[in-house]
C-alpha cells in the first residue's frame, strides 16, 4: 500500500512546495516536492505523487501494489545513506548487516548470505543488483525510493519474492538548478555533504554532476588488548579502537536528452569508495566457566538434544540469554583487533527510448557495475580468528528491452531480460603469527577458492483489459531460465605460511569441484482492479514468484516458489485530505531457502523448506487535523512460520568441549545413518518455528505541525516513533536469537526561508535502543560461539540544506 503524499496548504504558503510523505515507514514529515514526479495540489487537497511501480508512471493510489515512496528531504531526515537505513524509512522492511553486507527481510521472505541470490529485488534506474553487497552500494542525489511489498515477479522477475526497492535518481533537466546539504551528528563526529547542479547545454539537453563524501567515528569502542599469548597463538597487541564507523565519497556524471525527437536518452557513469572497519561481532565463548553447559546439559537455558548418540553430549544453547550480558556499545574484539574493509565501484547506466506513437514505445534499459572488496576482515570468533580476502570481484551486466503502450485503452508491456554475474574470490580463515621471529606466518583454519559464473534470460509480458469503466482485469506471464556454474577449490589442509598466497601455488588446494544448477520457470499473474470512484480502488490479485537455486560449501539446492494472494483497499476522502490504504495477503511457499552458519570451515548452508505459509495484513493512513497538522498512522500483522524444515544445528559435545554439526568425536562412523534405533546423524524438523527477521505487529505514529511566520517562513515540528513486538534473528528461535519488543523514535526541527534555505535539528533514535540485528550459534573444532551485533545508538544532530 502506499499513499500520495501531501502538502499543507492555506496560511503557510511556502508549504505549497512541501509534502508529508506518508508510505507505511510512518515517517510524516514536511519534506521537499518530488520536482517532476509531483502535480501541485489546490488549496486543501492531497499533493499528487507519481511513481514507476509498475513501469510507467502512475498516480502511486492508482497502483494496486502495497508500495512506500519516500523523497530526498525525508531520506536525509531520517538519514539515508545506503539500503542499511532501509528501515529508517520502511519499518515492515527489516535490515541485517554482516561485515557489510546487507540482507532485506519483507513479510518474513529475507536474502541469503555467501553470495546467494537476494529475495528483493533492487533497481537503480533500472539497473538490476544482485547479492548482499551490491545492495549495500552508496546511494546519493536521489530523487525518491521505491519500496514494494509482495511478489513481483511478472515486471521485476525471478528473484523478487518478497518484493522490490527502486532507487530513482535525480536527472538533467531543460534548466539550471543546483542543490547543496551539510549533516553533522553531535555523539560521533558524523558528517555528510551531498550536491548536485545540473545545467541545460542546448534545447532538449542537460547535464547533471552529483557527489557526496561521508566520515563518521564508530558506534561501537574496543578496549585495547596488550600483546601475549591467546588460545596457543602468539599476537601483537592493540590499542582502544572503535569498529561500525564509515567514510566514503563518490560521484555521478549523468546526460539527458530530449532534442532528437521521439528518441531520448539518458547516460551515466559514476564512481565510489567506501572504507570501513565492520561492526565487530560481541562473542561470548561457552568454555568459559560461566557459560558451559555443564554436566549432562544441566546449566540454565542449555538442553540435550541427540539421545541416541551414546559417545558423547550434545548440547544446544536454546533457551539462554547471554546477550543480556554484553554492553552493546563497549565490548572485546578478537586479538586480532578490528578489520578494515575497502570497497571500490565502478557503475554505468543507459536507457533509450523512441516513441512510435503512443500505442508503442521502445525502450533499451542496461547497466554495467564493477565491484572490488579489498579487506582484512575481524571473524566472529573471539580471540584469534581473522578472515582474510585476498581477492573479491563481482562484475555484473543487465539488459533489457521493453515495447510498451496504450491501445484503445488497452495497456501492454512486453519485453526480454538479460542479467550476467561473474564472482571471483580466494578467501580464508587467517590465526596470525604462531612462529616467533617471524611476520606474516600463520594457521589457516580454511582457504578457499570461490568463482562463480550465473546468467539469467527471461521473455515477459503483461496487459491491462478494461471489461468496464471501473473494472479491469490485469494478467502477466514471465518464462526465466538460469545457469549457474561454479569452480570451486579448498585447502588441501590446514597450512602454515603467508597470509597472502596466489591462486596457482602447488599444493595449496584439493582438485577442483565443478558446481552447476540450472532451472526454467514459468510465473504468471492474474488481477482485478475496480475503481469504485474516483477516489477508491479496490484490487485482488493471484500471482506467482520464482527464486532460483544455486550452490553453497557443500553442494546444490534448489528453487523457491511462491504462491501469493492479495486484496486492497486505497481510498482518498474528506474532499481530498485524508487517506486510507489496507492489504491482506496470504503465501504458499514451497523449497524456501532458508540460510545459516553451520561451520567456519565451510561458510554458510542453504536448505529447502518443505513448506512455509505466510500471511497478514496492512492498515495505514494519514489525517489533516488542521490546515496546518497532519497524524500518519500504520498497523500491521504477520504470521510467517515453517510448515516443514530438515536442516541441521550447531551441538556442544561434552566431555570433550568440541563443537560441531550432528557427531561428534568417538561417532564419526555413524555419519549418514537415519536408522532410528542406532545413534548416528538426525535432522530435526522445525516445522512451528518462526521465520526469521518477522515480528507479527509493526505499528508506526508520526506528526507533523507547520508554524507559518509572518515574514513567509516556516518552523516544523516533526515526531515519529514505530513499534515492533518480539521476533527471531533465525529460524532456529533460540532465546538469544529473540529481540524482545521496543521502540524507536525520532524527532526534528526544520526552519525554512522562502529562498529555499532550511537548517534543521534532529535527534534519532531517542531511547537509545541499540536492538539485536544478527545472532547465531556456532560450533566449529575447539570452539563453541555466540555471536550478536547490534543497531545504530542514539544520535544528535544539524543538516543545513540550500536549493537553487
């Protein structure tokens, strides 16, 4: 669902230009006009926002998609600056990050780790990413974000499960403009500078330079750690250092043109770097004394699970609570201290079109990007673990071609896709220094060769029939095929060496294991959308998504499927200045890849749910209490749980303080063995359980009120806050897996001239509630880990912003 934002009107004037976007975040705020994508409201009436959900512009209560819009001033409000803050924004969309890479989580559908395919599917200008870091790329001078919920997989394709994001940027236009805003955050030293001018070359034909740079101190301090002995190694000593910190820059050249007719074009190139130490995981060991899980599993919030196996204990930590023991702002890294990543990306975008008539229009979408991470990363196990990149590069390609238009009424679209992902990376698990007098000599745990090569084709199409002047019936179809081939290479085992090792060294890995999965698909939807007037749509709908399958450390697994249904309501009323949007939908999933960390040794595994059933609703809605007060409220409910999953878990086994994945040491010999009478490996099924990142209520309330001046100035005052119950970083639902119900509010003070200046102060995030973003368990050799990270803290603020 989604709502056309607005504009208070009447006495404040300068409001005219403003709007209170209110998408179902709950952000309502005053926030800048969406330029082009905007129609000026009369006096009392709900500004108008248009918006590509769907590939052409529409008005967004026109759309019968649960979508939130949100525009340049309230992403720099709420402190916008890559798909991280996505929630800020969008709190049905829940956001986790691993040492920079980020998944999405929308209706309880999230994204795979390791390289996997994203369950959201994300677009800038129409150029398609793919994986966790490539949705982590620096966004800067946009001109409004796209937030869809629910499958789209007849427009948007395979990997849409859960929904879209499109980033929308800020274009050349037929006059010079230029804009400017400075942001210092008190509590960490934060600054973000963002400007763009575009300027008008001839009739028709404009350029556009945008740019941004970003520093800011960590969230979270280190103490330091002196130089000894740790866990058998030997390692350097550290000073006091904070991880979770940022800086960044980059640029944009962009050209648009509209001279030649009924050919136009758009071009862009554009370049940024990021460096970074990642949030370093707060681990707690479980050898210690205070944390092992004693005699026979006896130790609160442990538990046996196994019984057949006689050998030894295995032990599973799901009822304890250790994170309640970690100050989330000050805690021990591991003695290697704190990673330092450095990311470079290379990006260019093109789309042509030539209008025919306006029964058809051909257009040309495409996009290249190239991506090098270069970092030293912290592992998430305490005390002397290091993960080591030495080489990672992702380059992908996207194309497509599209004829679209209007035939007597009927509305069509049909086109091709083309999308290509090369990956290449040799990566390890690095103890350090274990040989005296010597540097850059150390214990590998793993190291492993990852390259991988995945094309996507698909042909699509979709119509809108009018049946009546209210009702039409909308139905789409879109075939994909992928192959995806993989060359994959280990340790031959645990080396003692130099951390940095060319790919070709003898003796360094196994033979190669040749990885390749391959699947068509069919997806379609069907639809009806009846326009009861004017101002209400209701809408109902069918329609299939497609997640393809791939490889992870220890083989394939397949496809996900979904089958989903949905009915809305959208509707404007009280002459134009209240709105309210509802939605219900209910999923049928089958092979949902659900993902987890089982061993450091092999990286994360995908299994295939049997089943998953989701569904809920979505109420949202927003109100002028005066001409110059507007309330944005939301309430929505999701139960997302496992029909039926097979998978494996981490296992303490005592006596011998070992971790592990099904046996454990003295019952290697039963490995393999699903005879219920005789000890050996048993996959649990966590049919019931939770999925991960799915609270069931998400309740958001925002107010905004405009003090007109007699000068022609304005003060806003702005206050939001949203509310999520309880819910489960993984699907295993352990207790520490558990972020216990909160709250998070904002609040800003924004003073704005008539000539287009505005300073504001802000305070995010008053409670200071550094939530649970990542929590697992894991079990590999000697150890035995909890890892936890945690969201932004409280953050003080000033943004001064100009436009020309």
């Amino acid at each position: 669902m989604a709502f056309r934002s607005t504009a208070f009107r009447g006495t404040a004037s300068r409001r005219s230009q403003h709007l209170l976007l209110v998408g179902a975040c709950g952000l309502a705020s005053s926030v800048a006009s969406l330029a082009q994508d905007s129609t000026p409201a009369q006096d009392g009436l709900l500004e108008e926002v248009i918006v590509t959900a769907q590939m052409r512009a529409q008005d967004i209560q026109d759309v019968p998609i649960a979508i939130t819009v949100i525009n340049p001033e309230d992403l720099a409000r709420a402190g916008f600056n890559d798909a991280n803050d996505l929630s800020k924004i969008a709190p049905n969309a829940i956001i986790t990050q691993d040492q920079g890479e980020v998944s999405i989580t929308i209706r309880g559908i999230g994204d795979l780790s390791d390289g996997g395919d994203t369950s959201v599917t994300a677009n800038i200008d129409g150029e398609y990413l793919n994986g966790g870091r490539a949705l982590a790329a620096a966004l800067f001078d946009l001109e409004r974000v796209e937030v869809l919920r629910g499958p789209q997989g007849t427009l948007y394709g395979r990997n849409s499960t859960a929904g879209a994001v499109n980033y929308i940027m800020r274009k050349p236009g037929d006059t010079f403009d230029a804009n400017m805003a400075v942001s210092y955050g008190v509590d960490y030293s934060s600054v973000r500078a963002d400007g763009g001018v575009s300027i008008p070359l001839t009739d028709g034909v404009g350029i556009r330079v945008a740019g941004f740079y970003e520093d800011r101190d960590g969230y979270v301090e280190h103490p330091g750690l002196a130089a000894g002995n740790y866990g058998g190694f030997n390692f350097p000593g550290y000073e006091a250092f904070e991880s979770d910190d940022n800086e960044g820059f980059g640029g944009r050249f962009s050209l648009r043109g509209t001279n030649l007719g009924a050919f136009t074009y758009y071009l862009a190139a554009e370049y940024s770097e990021r460096e970074f130490t990642p949030q370093v995981f707060a681990a707690i060991d479980t050898h210690q004394p205070e944390f092992t899980p004693g005699a026979n599993c006896a130790a609160p919030g442990w538990e046996a699970t196994a019984p057949l196996i006689t050998t030894d204990t295995l032990c599973i930590p799901s009822g304890t609570r250790y994170q309640d023991t970690l100050n989330r702002e000050n805690y021990a890294a591991p003695a290697n201290g704190g990673g330092r990543q450095f990311w470079e990306t290379y990006a260019y975008r093109a789309r042509f079109d030539y209008e025919f008539s306006p029964a058809a229009t051909l257009s040309y979408i495409g996009g290249y990007r190239y991506f090098e991470v270069d970092p030293k990363s912290t592992g998430s196990l305490p005390v002397v673990y290091a993960n080591v990149v030495e080489q990672n590069e992702t380059t992908t390609q996207s194309h497509e071609i599209r004829l679209a238009g209007d035939v007597n009424g009927i509305i069509y679209q049909v086109g091709g896709f083309l999308f290509k992902q090369s990956i290449d990376q040799l990566a390890g698990f690095y103890l350090g220094d274990i040989t005296p007098g010597t540097q850059n000599f150390g214990f590998f745990i793993n190291y492993n060769l990852r390259d991988s090569d995945n094309e996507s084709k698909s042909a699509f199409g979709q119509v809108e029939v009018p049946i009546t002047d209210q009702l039409t019936a909308v139905g789409g179809v879109r075939y994909t095929s992928n192959e995806n081939d993989g060359y994959w290479r280990d340790r031959a085992a645990f080396l003692v060496g130099p951390e940095t090792r060319p790919r070709d060294t003898p003796g360094i890995f196994t033979d190669p294991l040749l990885l390749h999965s391959s699947e068509e698909k069919t997806t379609w939807l069907a639809g009806l959308n009846y326009k009861l007037d004017p101002d209400t749509l209701i809408y109902g709908k069918v329609s299939t998504g497609f997640k393809g399958g791939g490889f992870d450390a220890v083989g394939t697994y397949g496809p996900e499927t979904n089958t989903a249904y949905e009915t809305g309501l959208k509707k404007v009323f009280a002459d134009g200045k209240n709105i309210f949007n509802a939605a219900a939908f209910y999923y049928d999933y089958k092979g949902l890849q659900v993902d987890v960390l089982l061993s450091s040794a092999e990286g994360g595994r995908v299994f295939n749910a049997g089943a998953a059933t989701i569904w809920g609703f979505e109420l949202e809605g927003v109100f002028e209490l005066t001409e110059n007060d507007r309330v944005n409220a939301s309430l929505n409910y999701l139960n997302a749980e496992l029909d039926e999953l097979e998978a494996l878990y981490n296992v303490y086994c005592v006596p011998v303080s070992e971790g592990g994945v099904g046996p454990c040491a003295g019952d290697e010999a039963a490995v393999g063995d699903l005879d219920p009478n005789t000890p050996g490996v048993q996959s649990p099924n966590f049919a019931g359980n939770k999925l991960g990142n799915s609270p069931e209520w998400i309740a958001t309330l925002g107010y905004d009120h405009v003090f007109p001046l007699s000068s022609g100035n304005t003060i806003t005052f702005h206050a939001d806050i949203a509310y999520k119950s309880e819910f489960f970083t993984e699907f295993y639902n352990y207790e520490d897996h558990k972020q216990d119900a909160y709250t998070q509010s904002n609040a800003s003070i924004d003073f704005e001239t008539d000539n287009g200046l505005t300073v504001s102060a802000y305070v995010r995030n008053i409670e200071d509630k550094r939530y649970l973003t990542n929590g697992y368990f894991l079990a590999a050799g000697p150890d035995d880990i909890w890892n936890f990270q945690f969201g932004n803290p409280r953050q003080f603020g000033v943004r001064f912003s100009k436009d020309w």
